[in-house]
C-alpha cells in the first residue's frame, strides 16, 4: 500500500538526516582540530521495485557516505621551528602502529617535535618519514625515519678562502721592500680573516697585498707564529706567498701561488692545504670582473669568506619549502640532514580515516606517490606554522538548519500516513 511505503520512505528520511546530522557533528567538534577536513553527507534515492522501470516508484533516501573535503585550511603561524603545515595538494608521511596497525601512515597535521633520540615525531609517538642526508650533503633515496643528530657537529678545517676586493691601480710600489717582520710597513693593503684547524680551533690570517709595477701585485697570508708548528711566539709566519696580475681595464688576468698554500698548526693535523681564490681569471676562462679587480679606486674588500668552521651543538632545526630539515648549531652552521617525503594520491577521496589525524592508502585511493615538496604537484612545506581546519562553522549551521527542517518533514510523512490509515480503519465505523 502506498501509505505504508510513504511511512517506511518518511523512517528512511529520518536515519538519512540523523546520519547527516552527525556528520555535522563531527565537523563542528574537529573545527579545531589541526589538519582536520570536514565531510559533507551524500544522499542517494532508493526504490521500491525493479530499476529501470519507467514508473518505479521511490522507496525514500539513504546516506551513501560521508565524503571528505580536501580543501586547504588555513596556515596559523605559531613560531615553533617543529610546527608544519602544507601549502597545497599532499600528506606527510609517518611510520608506527596506531590501534594494532602497523604500517605508514599519512597527515595534514604538522605538530611535530624531536624526541630523546632525535627523530621527528608527531603527538602519537610516530616518526615522521623521509630521506637522511648523505656525509657529503646529498640526500639519500632510502626512506625511514626523520632523524636529527643530538651530537657535535664535528669542525671543519678551511680548504678555501674566497676574496672580492678592489686594489688600487694608482698604487704603487711601497718605498722597502716586502719585509715579513714588519708587513704593515712594508705592503700597500691588507685584510684579515679567521680560518679552522682539524681541531676547530680558530686561527687569525693576515693577508698583505704589495703593488710590484703596474698591473702587478703580490699577497702573503701571514698567521701568527705561536699558532704554526716551528714559529716563534711575536713573529709572523708567512704560510703562503702568491701573484696577482691584472689587464689595463682592470680584469684578473690571472693569479697564482708562488709558494706555501700549506700550514702544520700547533697539534692539529699536519699539512692543512688552503687555496685562495680570489676570482675566475681570464687565463681560468672567467671574466676577470667576478671577483678581485683593479680599478682606480681605493682598496677595499666587498667580500670575503672561508668553508671551516669549529664545532657546534645543535640548537634548533630548520625546514624549508621543499622539506629540507637543517640542524642549526651555535657555530653558525646549517647542515642539511634529512628532507621529509611528502605523498600525492591519485584520489585523496578513496583515503581510509584512522583516527588521529591521519589517513591510511586504499586501493579507492592508489598508491602513495613519494616527492619533495613543491615538486611535481606536491604540496610545498611551511615551517613554524599549523594548517588548521578546514570546516566552516557558519555553513555549517546553515547546513544544520536544512537537515532539521527536513528531518520534521519527513516526521510529517509519517504522522500524516499515520493519520490517513486511521481514517481508514475509521471507515468500518
């Protein structure tokens, strides 16, 4: 009878507005739940009789699913160098058991930290995954765990010191001659920069540019004598002795070590070899102008700059766009020593809920597709911020409405078929 089916049609309206109803409810609880995205229900229709049927008559509604909504939320900045948030279409991937799985794991939810052993974690426990950097810097193809070194950052002797500067093409040859005993006296320009020995101790280097005719000079790296293996306490060691030369519109036309380039320092690792560079020459293929010149102008250096360093402790970490973790030490020094897999899904819809914050793969949404960040579609990495939750609490108020204006509806279905077969019954009377 068609008022029975109205009345089972009106009870299928009711579950199918009470599920809504709870997704709803779930949104609004998760709105501050960090990385969290809202669903919305999906209805479909149900019949009553064979489909296909030109006048198949409806049997009422049910909630096919919930389906969530992968929209970006919104980035809060929270100053914490171990906060993430992703910027675009991806997940962060983690490793660990969560309610008796193990395996990975995927999350938009960044509140990460750096536990006892060093390894990024999120608030369950579980290591956020991804490639450790390699001794030389380069990173790895082999994914784990994120982990960050709580030791020393071992020093780094100097090899090279680069130097930008000017020297004056009105110079000219000072009155004495070089002398090591009295450099100042007897040079044109000096500068001075610290370098590293094996140990990380830091030694002070003087170097003198002396005017030899035109278009011509000499440098002498001077250390003190107390610091080299032989020297004598006041007296400067001169540990490298080189030539500059220069064309008549002020290119490096060339430049050359005469001798030295190598210093034994006071119980550190013997025969420490350290190039100056002071440009890429002409006789080098470069342009002469990229580095030190020769104009008429006073001397002076733009730039200078050597690769060691002592040794540091950790201090923090930092994280850039494309998911390079950097351990930041009190030396000064940024290492590189992991970069975070970020995952693309073919379908972020067929995504599997764990709880937790996190996602798990389905065959609905293929395999996780591993990359760095901002690369090939994949989302780009903030650091020191928070994605927050994607629900809107206004439309879903609105949405409230609606589904309890049409969960009374479909109570009137009922009580008015209710009312039509009483008047049905009555007709006996």
């Amino acid at each position: 009878m068609s008022i029975t089916n109205a009345m089972y049609a009106g009870v299928s309206g009711l579950s199918a507005e009470s599920g809504a109803l709870g997704v709803i409810g779930d949104n609004v609880a998760n709105t501050n739940t960090v990385g969290f995205k809202q669903s919305r229900a999906l209805f479909e229709d149900v019949l009553g009789g064979a489909a296909g049927t030109q006048n198949a008559l409806g049997a009422g509604v049910r909630m096919q699913r919930a389906q969530q909504i992968f929209a970006q939320g919104t980035l809060l900045t929270t100053g914490q160098a171990t906060d993430l948030a992703l910027s675009g279409d991806g997940f962060f991937v983690v490793h660990g058991t969560v309610d008796g799985l193990t395996g990975d794991f995927y999350t938009r939810a960044g509140q990460t930290a750096l536990n006892a052993d060093g390894s990024l974690v999120n608030p369950q426990g579980i290591a956020l995954q991804g490639y450790q950097a390699n001794p030389d810097g380069s990173i790895g193809s082999t994914l784990g765990a994120v982990h960050v070194s709580t030791a020393a950052l071992p020093p780094k002797q100097t090899t090279a010191l680069d130097i930008t500067a000017n020297l004056d093409s009105t110079a000219t040859p000072p009155v004495n001659p070089w002398d090591p005993l009295d450099p100042a006296g007897t040079s044109n320009f000096s500068t001075s920069m610290t370098v590293y020995d094996s140990l990380g101790n830091a030694h002070a280097l003087d170097i003198y540019f002396v005017n030899t005719g035109a278009g011509t000079w000499d440098y002498h790296a001077m250390a003190k004598g107390e610091d080299v293996n032989g020297g004598l306490p006041g007296t400067p060691s001169e540990i490298a002795q080189g030539q500059l030369t220069f064309t008549s519109d002020g290119a490096l036309q060339d430049a050359q070590m005469i001798s030295g380039g190598t210093v034994d320092w006071n119980n550190a690792t013997p025969g420490q070899a350290m190039a100056f560079n002071f440009g890429v020459s002409l006789a080098a293929g470069g342009t002469g102008l990229g580095g030190t010149t020769q104009f008429a102008s006073p001397s002076a250096v733009s730039a200078q700059g050597q690769d060691g360093y002592a040794s540091g402790a950790l201090s923090g970490i930092q994280v850039d766009p494309s998911g390079i973790v950097n351990g930041v030490y009190t030396n000064g020094q940024k290492i590189a020593v992991a970069q975070l897999a970020i995952a693309k899904f073919a379908s972020n819809d067929g995504l599997g809920r764990m709880g937790h914050n996190l996602w798990a793969a389905t065959r609905e949404s293929g395999e996780a597709l591993l990359g760095a960040g901002g690369n090939g579609g994949r989302a780009s990495v903030t650091s020191g911020a928070l994605e927050q939750s994607n629900v809107d609490i206004a439309g879903q108020f609105v949405d409230m409405i609606t589904h309890q204006r049409a969960f009374q509806a479909n109570s009137k279905t009922i009580t008015t078929a209710d009312e039509m077969l009483q008047n049905i019954v009555e007709l006996k009377r």
